[in-house]
C-alpha cells in the first residue's frame, strides 16, 4: 500500500479505532434474536447509547473542552461517552506524522474534577512502533490539560448536567 493511500485512509482508521475502543470500554452485550423491529427500537431509545450528542453537555464545558484540545492541536469534534457513574469521558485525537496519531482521554467527574490521559498509537510498517513509545511521556501534557480544564470549570460552577 502507498504512502498516498495509507494518508488518505487515516481519519478513517481514527473513527473506527476510537469506535472500536470505545464499544470495547463499555462493552456492547451479547445480540438477541430479533423479534419484533418496533419493539427493540423502542427499548433502544429507552435503555439510551453511552454516545452523547451536543444536547448532552452545558455550553460552557463545549467551549473549555474546545479551547483546551484547540490548543493542544487535537481536533475536533471529539467523541464523547457517559460513565456508569453518569461522569462524561472526551475521546480526541492529533496527528502528529504519517505514522503516528496521538489520542487524549478526559475525564470529568460530576464534582467536575478532571483527568486526563494521552496516548500514542502508530501506523502498521513504522519504525515509530518499535522505538517511539519508549521515549513518549505524554505525563506532564496531559496533566497540564486537565489542570487547564479544571481550573476553568471552577471558575464556572455547575457546568456538568
């Protein structure tokens, strides 16, 4: 496969990967046997997905999860799922080279406290993937971040719905 074809495959390798990670992290249930098409749809809608949509969030926790991730080169939009403990978790990616992205998990507690963590993933057929983990500390970015992200959400209570 050539350079051109895997970059142009990349965001596409993202969206599955964080999808795939995410459903890994929640789990997705063992399929039933389909019976009536009305009524599983109506129990989706009740029993809800762990995907959260903009309608989900306060406006304010939008813009200082944007301006932090902005500035730290992830893009956005972000993917954005609900814990068990009704805390919210913002899945984000950058790119750093053709064969390698970078991917940041914040957490956000409903006390609004905030962690985050970053972790680098490579592209299959790089030299990145043998050496450059060894030498990535993503520590100190990603607790600047969260600092960055908590410092503005006590600025503004009650940001988390």
């Amino acid at each position: 496969m050539s350079k051109a074809m895997m970059r142009d495959l990349c965001p596409h390798f993202a969206i599955i990967t964080a999808t795939a990670l995410i459903l890994a992290a929640t789990g997705c249930g063992t399929p039933r046997q389909a019976g009536n098409r009305e009524t599983s749809l109506a129990e989706g809608k009740q029993r809800g997905t762990p995907f959260l949509g903009r309608e989900d969030y306060s406006e304010r926790l939008g813009l200082v999860m944007r301006e932090a991730l902005w500035n730290h080169t992830f893009l956005i939009p972000w993917v954005l799922v609900r814990g068990s403990d009704a805390s919210l978790w913002f899945v984000a990616e950058r790119y750093r080279s053709e064969y390698r992205f970078d991917r940041i998990y914040v957490h956000v507690t409903t006390d609004e406290k905030v962690t985050a963590n970053i972790t680098p993933y490579q592209f299959i057929g790089s030299d990145w993937a043998i050496l450059g983990r060894l030498a990535a500390d993503f520590r100190p970015e990603a607790e600047s971040i969260a600092g960055e992200i908590a410092k503005k959400l006590t600025d503004h209570r009650g940001v988390i719905r």
